[in-house]
C-alpha cells in the first residue's frame, strides 16, 4: 500500500489518445471516494467569557467575576479573559462528493482547475465530538459558586453537528503543470486556495464560518471510454493544514465544568485567529470525467 502525498485530491489520468488541450468537468463518487480514520477541525480564538446572567431576561443566570475577590455586589457579571481553542473530532469513515472543471494542454504542459467542491457532508449531518481547551485567567463563578484558576484543564463540549462542512475553490482559475510519466499516463499538479465551509448550530452563528487554506491536487491524468477518470487507489495518507484567521465570532453560548459535578453556563464573545484541519487515515479516490464543449484550443 502506497503512502500518499498531502494534498485535498490526489488524481489518476490515463489517455490513450486525445487533443493536445481538452475540457474535463469531473463528478465525484461518493461510494468510492472516503477516508477512514480521523478528521480534527481547531479553533484558535481570542476573547473572553461571562456568566448568562441578565437583569432584565435572565436574571437567575450564572455571573462570573475575574481574580479572586469578596463575593461581589449585586448584578455584577463581568467578562473574563480567555484564547480558548476549541477542536472537534470524528472519527469513522467520512465520504465525499462534489465536481470540479479540468483544462488540460499536454502541447505547453499546463494544466487549469476551476470551480472545485468538495462536500464532507454526503447524506446527512456529521456528528463530531467536541472538547476546549479554555486558556483562561483566575475568575469566581456564583450560580453555582466556584473558584477557577488559570489554565483551567482541556474538557469535553459533547457533540457537534455539522450541517455544512465543504472545500470550495475561490473564483477563477488556478494553473499548474502536466507531464508525461508513461504512454498515456500524465502526471497532474495544481495548488489552489479554497474557503473551508463550516455550518454548526452549537456555535450560534447565523452564517456558515468559512476560513481559507491553500490546498493542493497532484496526481496522474488518464483517459477512458467517451470520457476520463481521475483516482487513486486505496492507500494511507492525510491533510494537515494551518493557517491565520481574522474571523469575529457572534456571542454563543456554551458550558463550563462546575463544582460537583455541576455545569457553569457562560457566553463567550471572541474572534477566530487561527484555522486547523486535519483528515488523515485510509482513503480511496474517484471521478469520472466528461468533455466540455467550453475546453480546449480552436
């Protein structure tokens, strides 16, 4: 079993007779396109929190007050510091499907891929597991009453739903390089930059997130009957991939592990400033491909 490259896509083409520059638009297989293993999403944000706490809509909530202080006056509930990073995982067999628009030239050795999807949720919402890691200042709690010191240690969040979890290519077209490793089989390589498409009721947001990655597609190209495939055969590999956000969050709520084995309901107001992903395990790809009439040289 081959270990494989770290890229979103790895393609296999192969052609036994063609135009020198032709239009591919590809659909992906579900059925035959998954990884098996692992896939992580990291939040890293910075902001803080504060108990639920409301005079006027919630004014039994929780309220929470930085340091350690006397009990504090009435109807205070003050914001606490924290770059908490939250990470969701799953683990399991997760399929894809989507499509995307190959433009091959074997004459110059260029490549063009346009309007690339690719959709992680195929039949229905994902179910992630969640945890925080909190990064936090000393504060109290009151409603339930606790002392929290800094660095409170990682816990769970419970499940996260993904209703949307999607790699889309930014507009336009991206170019690469195609050449010839035997008769017929051509080696494919294209790094494009793409927003990563998140969509979960637990963060409270009213759009979906999207955060940008740049992400890669190397492979081989071969032609079949009336058309083309693009796959690779089922091997290990995985996408690990980092990069710097600015993304401001709307308030949402979540909980805090309290005392005996109570729960501290808070609101967090924070801002995204990093983005992870990471997919990693067994995995198999396939697309079948059909010519475009808009591909291609006149």
């Amino acid at each position: 079993m081959r270990r494989l490259s770290t890229v979103l896509l790895a393609a296999v083409l192969v052609c036994p007779a063609f135009s020198q520059a032709q239009k591919f638009h590809f659909q992906v297989d579900p059925n035959r396109t998954y990884t098996d293993g692992n896939a992580k999403i990291l939040l890293w944000t910075e902001g803080g929190f504060r108990g639920d706490f409301d005079s006027g809509r919630n004014p039994g909530g929780s309220r929470t007050s930085p340091g350690k202080a006397a009990e504090p006056q009435a109807d205070v509930n003050a914001m606490v510091a924290a770059k908490p990073v939250w990470e969701i995982g799953y683990w399991g067999v997760l399929r894809s499907k989507g499509s995307f628009d190959l433009d091959i030239d074997l004459e110059t050795q260029q490549v063009s891929l346009s309007n690339y999807v690719l959709d992680r949720v195929v039949n229905e919402p994902l179910t992630f597991r969640g945890a925080c890691l909190l990064n936090n200042e000393e504060f109290q709690s009151f409603g339930p009453s606790a002392d929290y010191g800094p660095q409170l240690q990682k816990f769970n969040v419970g499940a996260v739903r993904l209703d949307k979890f999607k790699i889309v290519q930014k507009p336009g077209a991206r170019q690469g390089t195609v050449y010839s490793l035997q008769d017929g089989v051509y080696r494919v390589s294209v790094t494009f930059m793409a927003d990563v498409v998140l969509d979960a009721p637990e963060l409270g947001q009213p759009q979906p997130l999207a955060f940008t990655l740049a992400c890669s597609l190397v492979g081989d190209f071969r032609m079949s009957e009336g058309g083309a495939t693009l796959s690779f055969p089922r091997g290990t590999g995985g996408d690990n991939l980092v990069r710097d956000a600015s993304t401001a969050l709307d308030d949402f709520p979540a909980y805090l592990p309290g005392p005996d084995g109570e729960r501290l309901r808070v609101r967090f107001r924070s801002a995204v400033t990093r983005f992870g992903l990471s997919i990693n395990g067994e995995r198999e790809f396939f697309a079948v491909g059909k010519p475009s009439e808009s591909g291609g040289k006149d």
